[in-house]
C-alpha cells in the first residue's frame, strides 16, 4: 500500500518553504526547516534515491521542492508512482519574486533568472494539466489577505481537520519590502480604511 505523501513545489521565493513548513506542523510533525523530506534539516538526504524517499520513516510525511529542482525536472512521475500524492503549487508576484532571488541569491543574473522562470512555469503547467494529480495552488498573496479562510481551504484539498491550522500565526506581508512607499502607504490606507 502507498504512504500518503504532501509535495509543495513552486519557483524560488514564491512562499512554498513558508507553506510546507506550515503543513508539516499542522501534521503534528516535529519543527523543520521546510527543505527536502520533513525527515530532518537535511534538505539533501533523499539525493542517494534519486530524491524519491526520506531518510527516515515518518507518519506524516511532506516534502518540498523550489522549481526549476536542480538542474533537472523534479522525479514528479516517480514520487507518482511511490505515494499517494497530493501537490500544494505554490505562486507569488513574479516581479517581487524576482527581486527576492536577485536580493537572496547574489550569483543570479537576469538571464539565469528568466530560463529557471520559463523552467518553472513549464513543470507547473504540467502539473496543472494532469488530471491523475490532486493540486492545489497556493498564492502567497492570497495567504497575507485570507489568512485562516485560506488556510481551512487548504486542510479541505488535504483531508486534514481544520482545526489544526488554527494555531499558526497571522502572516506577515513579506511583499511591502519590496515596493515603493507610496505603494506601501497605500496598501495600508486600504485595508483600515472604514
């Protein structure tokens, strides 16, 4: 019988190591890093299987992946074959998840940033266009708005109480650094405004 296993995937900084993190805790999972397997903090212990299984056996077992994976696609037919899974695809502004990378990764360039974006969006839609895979796209800027309501829509697509999500914190709106003031100004005028 197939363990059940939870595979957040989406481009660099779109959120998807926040979400799987959040995940992993809602499972009652020990605290991780959000990287690899939530075996442990080794983002890189799957690497001698071909980054198909977990170090170690786990009840409840998550799994996170930043596209494009490596310098290949991530092995999404053989984590198919080996779990019953079900796929969180993660998304952000792209312009701010861009400036996220250029600020995070200084060896990035824009052309090795455009080719892992075209990379990324490919092995997405691929995803999407594949019936026998349950998903669920997961919007960072949805989060910040929706905050539990989205988090509840979430534990529906993954057969889990919705209860267990009732304990995360409110997310903090990681996007303000990377406009302008008057965009920042704005942004808040709105949401208090009555």
């Amino acid at each position: 019988m197939k363990k059940d296993c939870i595979f957040i995937t989406g481009p660099e900084s779109s959120g998807s190591t926040l979400i799987a993190k959040i995940i992993s805790d809602a499972l009652g999972n020990r605290p991780w890093n959000g990287r690899g397997f939530n075996c442990c903090d080794d983002p890189r212990c799957d690497i001698e299987n071909g980054y198909v299984t977990p170090c170690q056996a786990m009840e409840a077992l998550v799994c996170h992946r930043s596209l494009p994976f490596k310098d290949s696609w991530p092995p999404i037919a053989k984590w198919n074959k080996t779990y019953n899974a079900r796929y969180v695809l993660c998304t952000r502004d792209k312009n701010i998840s861009r400036q996220s990378q250029l600020s995070r990764f200084k060896w990035k360039d824009d052309e090795l940033l455009d080719n892992e974006e075209i990379r990324a969006i490919s092995i997405l839609n691929d995803q999407l266009y594949d019936e026998n895979i349950p998903t669920f796209i997961w919007s960072y800027e949805t989060y910040i708005l929706l905050d539990k309501a989205y988090l509840h829509l979430l534990a529906d697509f993954l057969e889990i109480p919705r209860q267990r999500f009732d304990n995360i914190e409110p997310p903090l709106n990681g996007n303000l650094r990377y406009v302008s003031a008057s965009a920042k100004r704005s942004f808040w005028s709105k949401l208090f405004r009555k």
